[in-house]
C-alpha cells in the first residue's frame, strides 16, 4: 500500500470521527472494529449466493460482489486500524513481515 491509501483511510476514520454519534471512552473504536464482523457477514451472503447455497434465493450474486465486499472488509478493518493506533501503516508492515518470516522464515521481505 502507498501513502494515497493510508491517506484515504484517515480521511474515511477522520470523517466517521466528525459524523458518528458521540460515544464515551473507547466505545468508538469497538464499534468500528465490530462494523468488521458485519462486513464479513456481507462477503457470507454474497459468497452463498454464487454457490446458489440458499434454495430461496438461488444464485443471487457474482465473484465480482464478493470481491466486492472483500474490499469493503479490508477497508473496514484499516479503518478500525487507525482508529486503534497512532501508526497503523508502520504496524501493518510490521505484522505482515512477522506473518511472511513465519511462514517462510527463508524469505526476506523487502
């Protein structure tokens, strides 16, 4: 991710700060991190209907909704992100390096 994402997402965290219902102490950053589990419930849905899991529905969506709605999960989470911490992008490199190590110790991210 460049900078221009990291800018977008605080702009996003920046405007939810400015417009969201007042909540007390660390209630806002729950709830942006609970707005991740609706999220995913959103990519569930889609991801049942190009199986044509559900019977009354049939096949009710397309790869594209649910690509769709994967980028809408991670945004959500990034925003969640910044709303946690005050360098999210050093921590998100941080953790996807650890995450890569363990799982190639031989590799050497860049």
């Amino acid at each position: 991710m460049d900078d221009s994402t990291w800018d977008r997402v605080q702009w996003l965290r920046g405007w939810l700060d400015e417009n969201a219902a007042p909540v007390a102490g660390d209630s806002a950053k729950l709830l942006r991190v609970l707005k991740i589990g609706e999220e995913f419930g959103e990519v569930a849905e889609a991801l049942h209907g190009v199986m044509g899991a559900n019977p009354r529905k049939g096949a009710s969506h397309t790869w594209e909704d649910v690509t769709t709605e994967l980028c809408d999960v991670a945004v959500t989470t990034l925003v969640a992100l910044a709303s946690c911490v005050d360098d999210p992008a050093r921590l998100l490199d941080e953790r996807l390096d650890h995450l890569v190590r363990r799982a190639l110790p031989q590799a050497r991210p860049e």
